[in-house]
C-alpha cells in the first residue's frame, strides 16, 4: 500500500514546519533574547514574560510563511511588546506620583513634612546601596547637574555607560520608593 506524503501546501504541514521553525529559534536564540529584554526592562521576571508573550505571537501568525527571517521577527516582536511593557510601568509610575502628590498637599503640615522626611531619608538610603561608580554617576548628573558628556569625562568612561549607570540608579531609586509607598 502506497502512502500519500503531505503536500508542502497544505495547511497541516505548514503549520507543522512553522512549529519546527520556532522550535529551533527558540533553541538557538532564548538566552540572547532574554538577555536583549532584561537590558531593557530592568527585571528578569518581565523579561520572561515578555519573551513568552513574543512566542506566542510568532505561533499564532496568520501568514507565517510572509515572514523571510524570523530570528529579526521575534526580536523585533519581542522589542515591540517591551516598549509598551515601559509605557505601562511610566504610565502606573505618574499615576502613583500623582496619588502621591495629592495626599501629600491635602495632609496637614507637619504629616507632610514628616512623609518628606521619610522618603528623603529612603532616598539617601536607596543611593547606599548602589555600586560606587553607579552612585557617583548618578549624583554627578542628577544633583550637580553635569551633563553625560562632562560625567563621562571626569570618571574617565563612556557616555554610554554613564547613561547606564544614571539609569540603573534611577531604576534603582523607583524601586525603593514604590517599596516605601506599598507599606
């Protein structure tokens, strides 16, 4: 008895080559995504979620054969659904701010003096605990008002790792402060 092997334009065996594709990419290529979305997000955990989400987006293609290299794809997927992760957090983040701000203006004064002082001192606590150069950066741009060319020069690194450094204090600091604000 003959068998009848699938033809390459079936749907099926479309779909099943589509599968055997993101299986190898996902092999080949998890660890470097992760670590593209964790060098954007800031979190492990969002990083994982995020690269799930991208995956299944590429299953569930409608026209997965349109799409020439799935590796650009994925990554560009991947980079799509991070930057609305960030709109998220920025957008929860004002909300908060705002919250913030109006119970501190309708609370009497010494209550706000008292909340200042308290997120004040979590402040100087939270830039404790960052690495010297990462605290160094951080105060040399934020507080003495040096821009990331001169920053870069007097610690004698690149724009681009003062960028890091300032942005991971940053990330850092509204960290501890949503900390302070859940207690």
């Amino acid at each position: 008895m003959d068998t009848v092997s699938p033809h390459p334009d079936d749907p099926a065996t479309r779909t099943a080559t589509h599968v055997a594709r993101l299986e190898a990419l996902c092999r080949t290529h998890h660890r470097a995504l992760l670590a593209f979305l964790q060098c954007r997000l800031q979190s492990p955990s969002d990083a994982q979620e995020v690269a799930q989400e991208a995956y299944v987006r590429m299953l569930t293609l409608a026209r997965p054969d349109s799409v020439d290299d799935l590796r650009a794809y994925l990554f560009r997927t991947a980079s799509n659904l991070a930057m609305d992760r960030l709109r998220q957090r920025g957008i929860h983040a004002r909300a908060v701010d705002e919250v913030a701000i109006r119970e501190a203006q309708t609370a009497p004064a010494p209550e706000r003096r008292a909340m200042a002082v308290e997120r004040l001192h979590g402040l100087k606590q939270a830039l404790g605990e960052l690495p010297p150069k990462t605290r160094e950066a951080f105060m040399a741009h934020m507080v003495e008002g040096l821009d990331f060319g001169a920053v870069a020069r007097a610690m004698k690194l690149s724009e681009r790792m003062v960028r890091y450094h300032v942005t991971r204090a940053l990330a850092h600091c509204r960290a501890r402060v949503d900390q302070m604000e859940e207690c």
